[in-house]
C-alpha cells in the first residue's frame, strides 16, 4: 500500500514523462510522415518499384545535355531538343533499371578487360563520337584518351584546364555508358540464343522460304461483297469475341479523353502596321550609321550583329534571299519573312573566304600587358626562325595541336567583342604556313594556318528583324472573349453550344497519356495536364495561358481510362470487337457459299475477283489487290500447296476469303549458304528478344510523373 501512495504521489511526473514519449513516437512517426511526403513532392517517377529522384533525374539529363553537345558541336539545344533529351533519359534509366536487375539476378557483368577490348576495337558507334577519333584510321584512339590526360593533369593555363575539364566530363559519361551498353547487349544476347534454334535444317527451311516462289491463279472474294446489314450481331456475339479478343485491350497506363478549345493570339492589322513604320525609320537610321552594330543592338533584333563574315545560312531566310542581288553598302527594308518577321538588311560586304581554317595557337597572358607583349614576341621570333610550334606550346603549359574551325562554329555567337573580330579577320587573311602575333585586350595570340579548305562567298550585314507580334490591347482583348465564353461553358454541353457564338471550334483527343509534353499540340501546359490528371470526368477547367504567351486554352475531361482491361462498355473497344464479329460472320458466309468450289472458274461463277499473282513466298505476306489488304495466312497456305493443286480448303484473310491454284513453283537463282542464313535466324531471334524485353518493361511497374515537373 504504501509503495502504491508512493507512485500516486508521482503521478504528475509520470504524465509527463509518458505524455514526452508519447510525444516522441508521435513525433517520430509524423516525421516519417513528413519525409515521406517531402520524398513524393520530388519524385519524378518509379521503376520497380524504386522512386526515381527529380534531382537525379536532372543531374543525367545535364550530363546527357553536355555530352550531346560536345558531340555534336552545338553550343546551346532548343526546348524541343531538351525535351528529347528528357524523353530519351528517362527511357535510358528505365531500360538500365530492368537490364541491371535481370543481369544482376544471372551474374552478369562487364569486366574492366572487355571495355578495354571495346576500346581497342575502336568500332563501336559511341566512341566514334567522341573527339579522340583518328582522322587516319577512321577509329577511335585510346592512346589520344591517354594523352589527354596527361596533358589535363599538367595543364596551368585556368582557361584551357575549364575546356579539357569538360572534355573529362564528357570521355567520363562516355565510358560509363558504354559499360551499361555493353551490359544490355550481353544480356540480350543471352536472351536471344534461349530463344534460336540454329541447324542445317532451320537455315535450310529459311532458305526455302525466301527463295521457292509460287505463281497461282487466285479467286478472291472480299469481305466487302457483303453488305453489313446483312450480317446480325448479338450481344453474346460481341461478348465471346470480346473475350477472345481481351489480351489486347489491356492498358499498362493510365489515360484520358479530353475536349478542348485552344485559340493562337496573332497580330493584328494595327499591330502589323505599327511595326513597318518603326522598321522604315530604322532602315533610315541604319543607313547612315557609322557603326551599324549599335543600331542593332539598339533595336533588339532578333539577328545579333557580330561584324565577321559568315555564310548565307547564317542569316533567315527571307534575309539569305536577298543578299547575293544587293550591292555593297545598301540598305533594303522593310522585308517581310515567312517566319512571322520583318526585316532590314544593310550589306557591309561580300568577300570569297574559305570556310574551314586549321590553326594551332599559343595564348600569352600577363598581368602587365607589357610582359605578355615581350613574351609574344619572343615566341613569335622563335617560331619564325624555325622553332617547333608545338613543343614551344607546351613550354608555355600549352598542346599546340592543330585545330578545324569553320564559319558554322561562329556565324550565330551573339555578344563578339572587337578582340573576335579581330582574331576572325586575321585568320580568314593569312596564307597557309602564315604564323602572326596577334594583339588582343587580355593578352596576344600566337597563330600559325597550317590548311585551308572551301573557299565560298561570305557576307558582313547588318539585320534587323523583328517578330511581327499582337500588342497588349490585342492581347487583351483576346482573352476577355475567350474569359467570357469559359466563364459562360462551365459544362462540356455549354463548351460545345458556345463555342459557334464566339467562333471557336472545339476539338477532341482520346487517350491522353502523362508520358506526353504537350496538350493540344501547344507548349507550357504543365498546369493543364496536371489537371486533366486531379479532376473529375464531365469538369471544365479554368482558362490557362500557355504556349509562348500567345496561346489560350480549356479543357474539359470526358473520360478516364485506368490501368487493366479496357471493357466492352468502351465505344472504341465495342466498334473494333464488333468489325471484328462481322468479320467473322461473313467469312463463314462466304466459306458456306463456296465449300463445294473445286476450281478458280468456279469460285468466280460465285463472285471471286480472279487475277494471277506471282512471286509468292512463305517468308512475306501476299498484298491482295482485289482486298488491298496484306494477307499472311495466303502465304502460308500457297507454300502448303504442290505445283498443279488445287487449295484444299478457303482461305480466312484480314480482308476477305481465298481459294487458288499453284500454276508454277521455282527457285530464286542463287546458292545456299548455310552460315548466311544461321547469321539471319540469329538476327531474328534478336529482334524476338528486343520485342520479348517489352514485357520486362510492361511488369515493371513504371510510374511516370514527368508532367508534374516539366
């Protein structure tokens, strides 16, 4: 009893250490909770089951970004190219998440010494895109990885150690996804020998069927001849096909059906009015300027003014035009373009140039310009006098390798100084074997032409061109139309009734999917497309601006398809269920009508459409002129059939029912080889295995949630 007082004598103490670790598990659990729903608000998608983080996801599509451009020698992509690269990133990370883990499972690896036979190669399409490719050869070099980096680690100059760590970045992504290559290609091939069945007698039988050729004389009778009306379909006709039928309707990811009204802001008449009389005082000003590039810099032009000569591509096309008839020194304008622009063009010259130089450079820099200066001399004069150009660059911490630059490299840099300018003008002037010290701002340059190549006519103008756009009163009054007509169609019946008053049309799309970027074909619709994915079929939704601030839209949902079966109750499934039974009801119809045919000149006494087809084989489909339809199962009742016979029984096609006689059987001229057709079957079985891999992809539970963040 007392040790009972005693604990009641605690009890406001024990609420509160009971209610602190109450609190505790409480907290622990909503911290979970939280981290949870921290961990959803970044997830970009999941594959197998695994969240894919949205920071790693940007983190490949950046590495991804700047291989791509290295590669290919661009400087920036386009929104629709990051998009492709987005697309393309996340296919790559779903492929190697199913590969790794199937591999996995097998002991599958790629060992360091086949990488490097890869490497050795030199053949493998990866490599030949990187820049350490030998010219000679046509292969890639390991020996110029090599060199790279041992010219990386003893590099002192900052500015070229910032390219040859790209260049790192760039050979790094390389190499890691060539291991993941190779690893998909092992396993596929794994995959396909289970799947090959390679003798002398299969390749034989693939000999055969590419090469026996059967003429017939063939009776066709579509399905056409009869007219549908004529054919009665029950519902448990539909029900029975719909169930033989069911495996293709099942959907692996969610879709939706929407309708919608999307209207494009254009300019108008005042607008385009507006902007030909601000170009005409332009054309004045350019004229007479003194230094044209202020003029269009001034202007913000669409065409920035660089000051060196490059190549008519370089230019849009409605300027390109007019270029070669101008002489130099005019000014023609106002110009309009099929791009939606307007453009004034002054022609500073014309001059035949070459377009591809190949230098090699040594860059001096100091902090006291006179130092670098007398050190650029010195280089200079020893190379003059018969020095090595490039073991004096690599004195100076330098390769002195010799490099291509072309027009394209430059023509469209915005932003070029009077030192560009300069170095541009000197290397388009100097002969081949010419070395010059050329003076720049931050220091000189060393450069020697050691080629030239492609001499083409080259251009210095000055362009101003501007988009022919809708003012703000134009945009406004554009959106308070569309403002009305929404807030009037809060229902899909009122979206369509209205939309004849306001003069808009409103357009449908089944099976919207989240994998896709756009709705509506238009740009920026991230919010809508999120919210087709949160509403409730027969909701409208509110008016978005999208595309390039030039687009309005509203979407209504009309139907939601989840994952699994699509039923019966689908109209789309209903209609191809039902073609399909009226299919097979005149197929029997016909077969009924034509059992006891025994010769084509019969079978045309019942309707068949008779012609001679020649060149048939097992290993192709018979197009059918008479169905206009590609028939497989023709061909394979043709290849059944001896020379002289008859078909033993009608033929069921896609578009119609067959009967034939085989008039003639020959062989293609040409031998057998049974290594030629081993090689194919085991192409086959490696088509069979790629398409086999669908599944893998189909069973990977794969949650794509891109359109939440991009």
């Amino acid at each position: 009893m007392a040790a009972i007082g005693k604990i009641r004598s605690w009890g406001m103490v024990l609420i509160v250490v009971i209610g602190l670790g109450l609190f505790a598990f409480i907290a622990e659990d909503w911290s979970k909770i939280v981290d949870a729903l921290f961990s959803r608000r970044n997830e970009v998608g999941t594959v197998l089951g695994k969240a894919v983080d949205i920071n790693e996801f940007n983190e490949s599509v950046n590495e991804f970004t700047e291989y791509v451009k290295i590669a290919r020698g661009m400087e920036n992509l386009t929104d629709e190219q990051t998009t492709a690269l987005r697309d393309q990133v996340w296919q790559t990370m779903v492929q190697n998440s199913i590969i790794e883990k199937e591999a996995g499972e097998l002991g599958l690896t790629v060992t360091d010494e086949e990488l490097m036979n890869i490497m050795k190669e030199g053949t493998n399409p990866m490599l030949l895109q990187t820049p350490f490719v030998n010219q000679q050869t046509g292969r890639f070099d390991y020996t110029m990885v090599q060199k790279f980096l041992n010219d990386k680690s003893a590099l002192s100059n900052p500015q070229l150690a910032e390219q040859y760590e790209a260049i790192s970045k760039f050979w790094s992504f390389t190499e890691k996804n060539l291991r993941t290559q190779l690893l998909a290609q092992k396993y596929q091939s794994l995959f396909a020998r289970c799947m090959m069945i390679t003798n002398n007698i299969s390749a034989k039988a693939a000999f055969t069927a590419e090469n026996e050729e059967s003429t017939i004389d063939l009776a066709a009778i579509p399905y056409s001849s009869i007219n549908d009306n004529k054919v009665t379909v029950t519902d448990a006709d539909l029900n029975a096909k719909y169930e033989e039928l069911k495996p293709i309707f099942n959907q692996y990811q969610e879709t939706r059906d929407i309708k919608f009204v999307s209207i494009k802001v254009v300019a108008s008449d005042a607008d385009r009015n507006s902007l030909t009389a601000q170009m005409k005082k332009f054309a004045e000003e350019l004229q007479g300027a003194e230094n044209p590039g202020n003029v269009v810099s001034r202007s913000s032009s669409l065409v920035p003014f660089n000051g060196v000569p490059v190549g008519k591509d370089a230019f849009p096309a409605a300027v390109a035009s007019k270029l070669d008839s101008m002489s130099v020194g005019q000014t023609l304008g106002p110009v309009t373009g099929e791009d939606n622009t307007i453009n004034v063009i002054r022609l500073i010259a014309k001059e035949q140039l070459p377009d591809s130089i190949q230098i090699r450079t040594i860059q001096v820099a100091d902090a006291k310009a006179d130092v670098a200066s007398k050190r650029a001399d010195s280089i200079y004069n020893a190379i003059q006098g018969g020095g090595d150009f490039e073991a004096i660059a690599k004195k100076y911490g330098q390769t002195g390798e010799k490099t291509w630059i072309t027009t394209r490299q430059y023509q469209n840099a915005s932003g070029v100084d009077a030192d560009f300018r300069n170095y541009i003008k000197s290397i388009n002037n100097m002969a081949v074997n010419e070395t010059k010290n050329i003076q720049l701002a931050s220091g000189n340059m060393i450069v020697q032409i050691t080629d030239r190549r492609s001499v083409v006519t080259k251009y210095t103008a000055a362009v101003i061109s501007k988009s022919i756009s809708f003012s703000k009163d134009t945009y406004n009054a554009a959106y308070n139309k569309f403002s009305q007509y929404v807030s009037e169609s809060q229902s899909i019946e009122a979206l369509e009734k209205n939309a004849a008053k306001y003069g808009y049309k409103v357009e449908e799309r089944k099976d919207l999917s989240s994998a896709e970027h756009y709705v509506a074909n238009v740009s920026n619709t991230r919010d809508a497309m999120k919210w087709i994915y949160e509403a409730k079929e027969k909701e409208v939704s509110p008016l978005y601006e999208c595309g390039n601030n030039d687009n309005l839209l509203v979407v209504a949902l009309t139907g939601i398809h989840g994952k699994g079966y699509r039923t019966l109750d689908d109209a789309n499934v209903k209609e191809y269920v039902k073609n399909a039974v009226i299919r097979d009801k005149k197929a029997e119809q016909i077969i009924a009508n034509v059992k006891d045919v025994k010769s084509v000149e019969a079978a045309k006494s019942k309707g068949a459409q008779v012609s001679e087809v020649a060149q048939v084989t097992f290993a192709a489909p018979v197009f059918v002129q008479a169905t206009g339809a590609s028939e497989p199962a023709l061909s394979g009742a043709v290849a059944a059939t001896g020379k002289g016979k008859f078909s033993s029984k009608p033929v069921k096609g896609n578009a119609g029912v067959y009967l034939f006689v085989v008039k003639d059987k020959t062989n293609r001229p040409g031998k057998y080889d049974e290594a030629t057709y081993a090689s194919r079957i085991a192409q086959r079985a490696a088509q069979a295995a790629q398409q086999a891999l669908q599944e893998y992809l189909i069973k990977a539970d794969i949650k794509d949630n891109r359109y939440l963040f991009f």
